[in-house]
C-alpha cells in the first residue's frame, strides 16, 4: 500500500490561486481583445482626426485607399443621417459640404448597434475603426466605438479646398 502524506500551507496555497486567476484573466482580457473594445475606451490618440480644415482630404484619402486604412481609428464630428435602404444598424456620420457651388452631404457609412436611436440631423461625435463593407460598391465603414451627443457647431458647413 502506498500512503501519500503531504502538509498544506494556507498562505502558499491562497497565494497560488491568486496567480492562477490573474493568469486566466489576463488570458481572457487580451485574448478577446478587438479593436472595437479599444477603440471604446478612452483613447485619445487617434490615426484621423476629422477638423474642418482637413476633413474633405481625410474622407476622399480614406474612400481612394480603402485597403490602406482598414484597421485604422477615426475620429469625427456630423450629423446623422438615415437612409431609407440601408441595413439595421447603420447611418451617416456626415457634413454639408460645398463642392462646386453645391450643397451635398459628404462623410462615413457607421456601424453601430445603436444607430436607431439616433435621430436624423442630431450631431454627434464618434471614435471607431475603419473596416471594408459593401454599399453600391466597395465603401469604408466605421464601426463605431463610442457616440457622444454635441451641439452643431457655429459653422456647419466644410468648404473644400480650392473651391470658392
């Protein structure tokens, strides 16, 4: 008969179970990790930031070089804007733009699982990542991180560069 006879220490024993959890937690925190969790925490450095002195170049760089920018984060200002054919979920982020001597609304398509709550015309800001979609061809989409209500700004409109 064999006869197995072991002391256990409480401190050792609690202090072990400790590491394992943090272990494990560690494990799950960073092996679930994706970039629509970082991008919802409170990051302030960003690979775009929208501004209306760089916005119509930032939209047409992201929209030429959809492929380049995928996986990137983006942060901007707009109004909302609902389409009748677009899928649940998802709106424009979008400012009035005047190209041409006309008036038309330039911005994102947005993911987000709370887009119908936003209203049409309420401006937001939001963080996200860029990622590739379809929408009458290949489109640039952010899923959306984080919306934050704000008021319109004193001007609402981007004028392009080199128009007048």
């Amino acid at each position: 008969m064999f006869v197995l006879n072991f002391k256990l220490d409480f401190k050792k024993v609690l202090f072990g179970c400790i590491i394992i959890a943090l272990l494990v937690a560690t494990i799950i925190e960073f092996g679930n990790m994706n970039t629509d969790a970082v991008i919802s925490k409170s990051s302030t450095t960003y690979d775009y930031i929208l501004t209306d002195e760089n916005y119509v170049e930032i939209l047409k760089d992201v929209h030429n070089n959809i492929d380049k920018n995928i996986g990137k984060t983006v942060q901007l200002s707009g109004y909302v804007c609902h389409m009748p054919d677009f899928k649940e979920n998802y709106f424009i982020c979008g400012r009035d733009i005047i190209q041409n001597n006309e008036n038309n609304i330039a911005g994102f398509l947005c993911y987000n699982d709370k887009a119908s709550s936003l209203l049409d015309n309420e401006w937001i800001e939001i963080t996200g990542v860029i990622s590739k979609g379809e929408y009458n061809g290949d489109m640039p989409i952010i899923k959306v991180g984080n919306i934050k209500k704000i008021t319109a700004p004193a001007n609402t409109y981007i004028q392009e560069k080199g128009n007048s």
